[in-house]
C-alpha cells in the first residue's frame, strides 16, 4: 500500500495555533469584565470563564505550539506503509530529478528511527520524514511513515507538483513528466 490511497492532509498549523490562543484570550477577558464589573455576584461566571481561558491557553501552549515548531506554518503530510529509507529515497530521487541537490539531515531522537529532515535549496518546503503510527489503523505494531511538508507561510503551485511526484513515486509509478 503507498500513499495515494490516503492523499496529502492540509493543515494551517499557524492558523490553528492563533485561533485557540484568541480564544483563551477572549474568555480571560470576559472572565475579568464579569468579575471586575459585576462584583460577587458574577464570580462563579467569571471563574468559569477564566478557569476556560486558562485550560484553553495551557492546552495551545502544550499541543498546538510544539506543532507549529515542528511542522512549520502550513503542512501538507501523507501516511506511507513504507519505510523510512525508502520514504526518504523517493522523496530525495524526486528532489535529484527536479535538478536540486538535496540534503538530509537526522534529527536528534531517542527512537531507533530518528526522524530525517530532507530540504532542497530553492525549494521553499521541507519535508520531515518519521515513522509513527496511522490514525485510522492503529494495529499493534504496525508502524508506518508520515512525510510532513513544512512551508513557511504558503503552499506554492512548484509544492503541489513535488506532492504528486513524491505520491507517484511511492505507489511505484514513474512521477509524472515536470
């Protein structure tokens, strides 16, 4: 099985991260308007609303932050049954056969696999490759790999192309014609 069954995943991680952290912001600030302008009479509302900001503030700040680190602004990520050295193989020959040189670097990690970081100059993504487990089939000790594309701030139309020929590429096709 390789990637085209699932497809790439968009996500606009900075996107993600803003709106909850408004939102904490927002309930902290009608938390205080309730308390300050209502007195004892709105503390058990305004409680509720400032232990919400600070739940909603805490959980951006342990998971969407983290995320934004690591994948970057806007992502585009895709499940591979594949290996890691094969993963990292298909996406490099795409890379070599666009005219790039690219290079892989190894993050630091106590897994057995470390995750592999493969960039390109003149291409604006990245792509971060590392094994973890597939959301929708989550078998006991069926590991698969993700390939993350990390953009800083957009998807490009040369990122949609290097997409397809990276999917092609792992279902064991030629990639399609630059």
């Amino acid at each position: 099985m390789a990637a085209r069954d699932e497809g790439w995943v968009y996500a606009n991680n900075a996107r993600i991260t803003t709106t909850f952290l408004g939102l904490a912001m927002f309930f902290l600030g009608i938390g205080l308007l309730a308390v300050l302008a209502f007195g004892d009479e709105a503390a058990v509302a305004g409680v509720a609303f400032l232990t919400l900001a600070v739940f909603l503030l805490v959980f951006s700040l342990l998971v969407f932050l983290p995320r934004l680190a690591r994948r970057g602004a806007v992502s585009f990520s895709v499940y591979s049954s594949r290996s890691v050295e094969e993963v990292e193989a298909a996406v490099r020959s795409v890379i070599e056969a666009s005219g790039r040189t690219p290079q892989v670097e190894f993050v630091k990690s106590r897994s057995k696999h470390p995750p592999r970081i493969v960039t390109a100059e003149g291409v604006p993504a990245r792509f971060r490759i590392e094994v973890t487990r597939h959301p929708a089939r989550s078998e006991i000790g069926a590991d698969w790999t993700e390939i993350v594309e990390s953009f800083p701030s957009r998807d490009e139309a040369e990122a949609q192309a290097l997409r397809d020929r990276i999917t092609a590429r792992l279902a064991g096709e030629m990639p399609p014609a630059q």
